[in-house]
C-alpha cells in the first residue's frame, strides 16, 4: 500500500483532532473545501507591480567595449536623489499576517531553525581571494552549494551595528549579520520565445527555471549558521484572495509568441541594503528603495517537518517541498521551498524623471533619475542613508556615478506615513573623476560605499581580478562643495561588493569594515566567495589617515 500524501495526511489529522475536540461531527460527509484559487502554475492576473526594470546588464564589469571611457566631473544635486514613499501595502500585509504563521528573528536565529553551517575564519582554508594591501580579520564561508552556486549571487551585506546603536536584538545574542543575494539565472521564465530562453511553463523545466528574486540569509555569528529569507511582494491574486510573488518578479504565461499580456518580469539586483531599527532598506537599481519589517517574518513550516503540510491560520495548508511555485496557489500555500519569506511593507521611489539615454548596459547620466546601486549606513554622527550608483563608463554615458546622504529619520518617516510622502536627500556628489587604472578610468564601476567619521570609502570592482579599496573627502573647490580623492589606492579582494561597518559600540571590539564576494569558483578557479571583515584601524592606516 502506498504512503498517503502529505495533503491527505494532514486532512486525516486536522479531522481526527477535530472529533477528540468535539469540533466536528462524526459523518461520512466531505468537508467543505475552501475558496477557488487559481488552478495554473503561475498566476495570470496577477497586477503589474508598477516598477520599472533595470537595465539587462546591471552592475556588468564587462559591458560595453574595453577600455575606451572617459570620465568627466559631474554635479551632484540633492533635488535628484528625492524619494516618495509608494502605494500603501499594509492592508496587504496584514491580510498575509492574518493567513501565515509568523517568526521573530530572535527565534529563526535560534540552532534548531538554522540550517547551513558557515566556516569561519582558518576553516575557510587557504585565503585566494585577497591581495596583500588589506589582511582580512574575519572570514565567512558559505555552506559548498551556496559558495558555488550560479543561480543565487551575493551582493549586499548589513547587520545587527547598523540596526541598532547597541548591537542587540532582542534577547538573542546571535549578532545577526545579513547578505542579499539574487537570482542570477533571469531566464524569463516563459519568455523563451523572445531570445531562445526555457519555457518554464513545461513541467520538465528545473525550479532554476523560476525567477526567485532576492533572498536574504540572516548568519547567527555566534553559532556560525544561517539561513536563507526569500523576500516577497504582497498582492490580491485574480480570485480576490491575498497572495504573494517573488520581487519583481511577476510569472509569464505565455505559450508561444511573447507579448504584454503574457509577459514575465526579470527580478532585482538588490546591489545593497541597509537594516535601521524594524526596517530593511533594499536597493531596487532603476527604482528607488523596497522596505521590509523585520517583525513580518512569515513561517511556512512551523513544526520544522517538510514531510507534512502545516495548517494554516487561514484555514489552508502550506507545502515547503515544491520548489517550482509560489504564493496562495489552488488552495495552498508555496514558497519555491523556503520555510520563511518576509513581505515588502513600503517602497520608496525616486521622483526625478528618468534620464533619456539608454542604461541597458550600465550607464549613467549626470542628470536625471539616479540609480540605486548601493547602500550603507553612517553612524558615525547623525544617523544617515548613503546612497549611490553603478556606472561602467566602457558601455557609454557621461557620468562615473553620484551618491547622496539621506537623515534616516526623514526615511523612517517616509516608510512610516501616507502614500506620497517624501524624503529628501540632505548632500549629493558627484564621484571624482581622477585616475586611471587598467587603462580606463579609476571612477567608476563602484559597488559599494562607506563614509566613517567623514571620509568616503569605495568599492571598486575588477571583473574577476583584485579590486581596489579608494578614499575620498569632501572639499570646497572653486566654491563648491566636491568629493576630493586620495591619492591611495589599496588593492581589495576579487569581486568587492556593497560594504557594511560594525562599530563595536555595544560590543566594546574595535570598528571593522565588512564586504562580500560575489564570484563563484566557477567563475574562478582558484577562489568561492566569501564574507570578510578588514579592521578598520588597517584601513584608515593604509591611506594614511
């Protein structure tokens, strides 16, 4: 006799509880089955999530021809970098919070919801990523499949100092440290028509196929595991019933020729994030911010049991094991197989009109809307948002990049009031425009930012080589106000991305600089990627100041 199914067992369980409770009556009747969903795969009503996309090679070291841009000084102006907080979700949200069990990050942080094992420091092994300028402190090391995988990329890291001036949550001592990754395969799903891409629409296509958008993995630093968080956006699927989908992420369902109707959207590069208090701030390139609430973490598998539909509060069943759909689907509820996913509660969105030229390839423009490539968080006077972009001048264009500062009370406030609310950036600069390297301009193709006690510091990325570490300091140059760079320049790991400081405030150690590496072995042969801290002291040093 074959085993039951999960749905049946779990059927079988909810009604023999219910008679021993009394609840319901003893009778050969079916029980009432629930509302319709959507019986399809993927969801074809589900409403355009009104965000723009980013440009096909975002943040691309290789786009363009080689060696052949110019850089040139360019304005920043604050007025450029304005946000306005979107269309209100939490009605959307609290229905999710209504139907699905829910998690504090104390509690996923906890070993026995923590699932991957990360080495740590000399268990990394022999260190293949790193030049001689900068000794690492700490280093992380993903569990193997995650260290190699070319689906999931590694791009923005923040943590527990950037969320709280004490450093803790809570009553957890884990010291939360978080990395987004997303979803590098952007097939289209089932936009295979236009561009030879997979049909994922057929039941034989991998769950690769699917466009997840972002995960976070939250690393408890003192146990040394973590865990994956797929980030979701909230909608009302074409049933009237509360589900949910990957970040801009929306399913295609086209079968033959690609068209508007159909049409599958490609997800975010989530290049950088910040945490401050309950808030998770993600970049979205070519739009402007996506917020998250750390207190809205939904939990998909409760009893840690993948062999058993959960019950839901809403009366449905959730299934952890199917890892090709997502959201409220024939009634259940999916996950492409993560036990958590966290909704989007806000968004805030540049208010500038989009420059005319093209960014498929990574350019920038001196005016116009700004990207959002990067992002961190400045403690180190009056709480602060730094902000800034991504340029690879070899594909054209006419900026090396601009970043600007934002007071995180004006964001907080933002995130926090009516749809239409705005923020507004209180400095903007444009990203110097000396120096050379390679052969092409130092300024650009910058990953992340960092500004410590008023001096800048910049990620700059090198393909698959060493990147470099640069410095800069505001000055006033011919009356205005300018980013000034530091004739040093310190070689970094290969593949720098977004940078992350722990101040040691509420722990009493000494301030290091954090970043990540988003190249896997199989893009190098002698390298994984890893998680890595330099101490601050040695940084500052190596520039001299």
């Amino acid at each position: 006799m074959g085993r039951p199914s999960r749905r049946a067992r779990f059927v079988v369980r909810t009604l023999v509880t219910g008679v021993l409770l009394g609840l319901v009556p003893v009778s050969n009747a079916a029980p009432a089955a629930a509302a319709d969903d959507p019986t399809t795969a993927y969801e074809a009503g589900m409403p355009d999530d009104n965000f723009d996309d980013e440009g096909a090679g975002e943040q691309d070291d290789f786009a363009g021809a080689t060696s052949t841009g110019t850089s040139t000084l360019v304005a920043g102006r604050a007025g450029d970098f304005q946000l306005k907080k979107g269309g209100d979700l939490s009605g959307l949200v609290s229905q999710l919070d209504a139907a699905l069990p829910k998690e504090t990050l104390t509690d996923l942080m906890k070993v026995e919801n923590t699932n991957r094992d990360a080495a740590w420091d000399d268990g990394c092994g022999t260190k293949t990523i790193y030049d001689s300028d900068l000794t690492p402190y700490h280093r992380v090391c993903w569990k193997s499949d995650d260290a190699t995988s070319t689906e999931w990329v590694p791009q923005a890291i923040t943590g527990i100092s950037d969320a709280q001036e004490d450093e803790t949550w809570g009553t957890s001592d884990s010291n939360p440290l978080a990395v987004a990754s997303y979803d590098a395969q952007n097939p289209g799903r089932s936009d295979y028509a236009s561009g030879g891409l997979n049909n994922c629409l057929l039941s034989t296509a991998a769950d690769a196929c699917n466009e997840k958008g972002v995960r976070v993995s939250f690393f408890n630093t003192t146990s040394h595991e973590y865990r994956h968080v797929l980030l979701v956006w909230p909608y009302v699927n074409s049933r009237n019933h509360i589900s949910f989908d990957a970040l801009h992420a929306r399913e295609g369902s086209c079968v033959s020729v690609v068209t508007s109707s159909c049409a599958a959207q490609n997800g975010i590069h989530a290049g950088g994030m910040a945490w401050y208090g309950n808030y998770l701030y993600v970049a979205d390139t070519a739009n402007g911010l996506r917020v998250f609430d750390m207190r809205q973490i939904l939990d998909l598998n409760p009893d840690n049991d993948d062999s058993v539909n959960d019950p839901t509060p809403d009366g449905l069943t959730s299934d952890v094991t199917e890892k090709k759909l997502i959201g409220r689907q024939s009634n259940v509820w999916y996950s492409f197989g993560y036990r958590y996913v966290m909704p989007q509660v806000a968004s805030l969105k540049m208010t500038t009109a989009k420059n005319g030229g093209s960014t498929d390839n990574s350019q920038c423009y001196s005016t116009g809307r700004p990207k959002v490539s990067y992002v961190s968080l400045d403690r180190t006077g009056t709480d602060h948002m730094v902000i800034g972009e991504y340029c690879n001048l070899n594909a054209g264009g006419d900026s090396p990049g601009r970043v600007a500062t934002y007071p995180m009370t004006a964001l907080t406030t933002a995130v926090e009031g009516a749809a239409g609310t705005l923020a507004d950036a209180d400095a903007a600069y444009g990203l110097p425009a000396t120096g050379t390297f390679n052969g092409e301009p130092l300024w650009h193709k910058i990953q992340g930012v960092m500004r410590y006690e008023g001096k800048w510091y910049f990620h700059r990325s090198n393909g698959y080589s060493t990147g470099r570490l640069l410095q800069a300091t505001v000055q006033t140059v011919n009356g205005t106000d300018r980013l000034v760079a530091a004739s040093t320049v310190l070689k970094s790991a290969i593949g720098p991305e977004d940078l992350y400081l722990t101040h040691g405030r509420g722990t009493g150690l000494a301030p290091q600089l954090w970043s990540l590496s988003e190249h896997a072995s199989s893009a190098c042969s002698s390298c994984k990627r890893e998680i890595y801290s330099y101490p601050m002291s040695d940084v500052i040093g190596g520039f001299g100041s």
